[in-house]
C-alpha cells in the first residue's frame, strides 16, 4: 500500500491506489497552482496531511536543534556578553572554524496605566505627548457587539473591518480528522 492510499483507504477503490506519478509533496513547489487545484480531492486531502505533518515534524525538530544549540553555547554566549559590557544583544564568537553569533533580543514591557499617567501629566503641562510616546487606541470586537446600538454607531466610521486569511481543510466525511 502507498504512502498516500494508506491514510484514506476508505476513499474510492483500495486496489486502484493513485498512480506512480501523482505528485508528491516534494513536488508543489513546483506546480502551478492551477494544476494542483484541478487534482483529485482525495490526493489534495492526502497532499494536505502529508504536509502538515512534515510540518509538525520540522517543528519539533527546530525546537529540539535549537534546545541543543542553547545547552552548547548559552553559558559562553552569557560570558561573551558579559564580557563586552552587554546585558542583551548579539555577540559573535569562534567555535573551530565557524563563527557563532548569538542574539539575545531585548523585550521591553510598559506599564500601560503608569504610561497613561505619564501622558497625562505631559498634557497638563502644555506639553504634546505624541513627541514622546506613540498612542494607539484598540477596541475589541467582543466588547465592541456588545454595546448598545447608539454607542457603536458612534464608533462605526473609525471601523473598518478585512477578512483575515483563508484557511481551508479537507477532511473524510463521517472520519474523525
């Protein structure tokens, strides 16, 4: 049993599996995408599966090469950094013939009500915020629905709303997926 038919062998005939020459996930790349449209829902489905579990695998993979590459190089990239004077940032340093470059990214968190207070007292002494800080207002759609009809058409012309991306899965009908 191929590769393919064995995770849908209840679609179609088991002994008419896809021919040799359906093509693989190795091979989207380099399809059109008009071709790959027009190919057999069940290979798509098969095609779909296939990919998402290489890409689960991958994952786990990366997470595990760089877990190691952490247990090798944090302790001598923490030295390194010290060493320069650095709490964060990205240091270079040799291991035999390559050269390591170890980033460590600086995260910087604001207290939002400290901040609000911030920008208030800049208001009142006549000062313009916005040359100190970037202000954004967000208002969540939950709480948005959730207002009564004369507040939210207040707010309606600064909405706008997009569609978010397509995200489309085939799955075997009456299977658990």
């Amino acid at each position: 049993m191929t590769a393919f038919h064995s995770l849908f062998a209840d679609h179609g005939d088991p002994l008419m599996p896809f021919p040799e020459n359906a093509p693989t996930c190795d091979d989207l790349p380099g399809l059109i995408l008009q071709d790959i449209a027009q190919l057999p829902v069940e290979l798509l489905a098969i095609l779909q599966r296939e990919v998402d579990e290489r890409m689960a695998r991958i994952k786990a993979a990366k997470a595990r090469l760089d877990g190691a590459l952490t247990v090798r190089y944090a302790t001598r990239a923490d030295e390194e950094r010290r060493a320069a004077g650095k709490d964060t940032g990205t240091i270079r340093f040799d291991d035999g013939d390559f050269t390591v470059v170890a980033n460590l990214p600086k995260r910087v968190d604001w207290d939002q009500d400290r901040l609000t207070a911030v920008v208030e007292r800049i208001r009142a002494a006549g000062d313009d915020p916005s040359q100190y800080v970037d202000i954004a207002f967000k208002v969540p759609e939950r709480k948005f629905t959730a207002w009564p009809d004369a507040i939210r058409a207040s707010f309606e012309p600064a909405r706008t709303v997009r569609p978010g991306t397509l995200k489309i899965e085939i799955l075997p009908q009456g299977g658990d997926a």
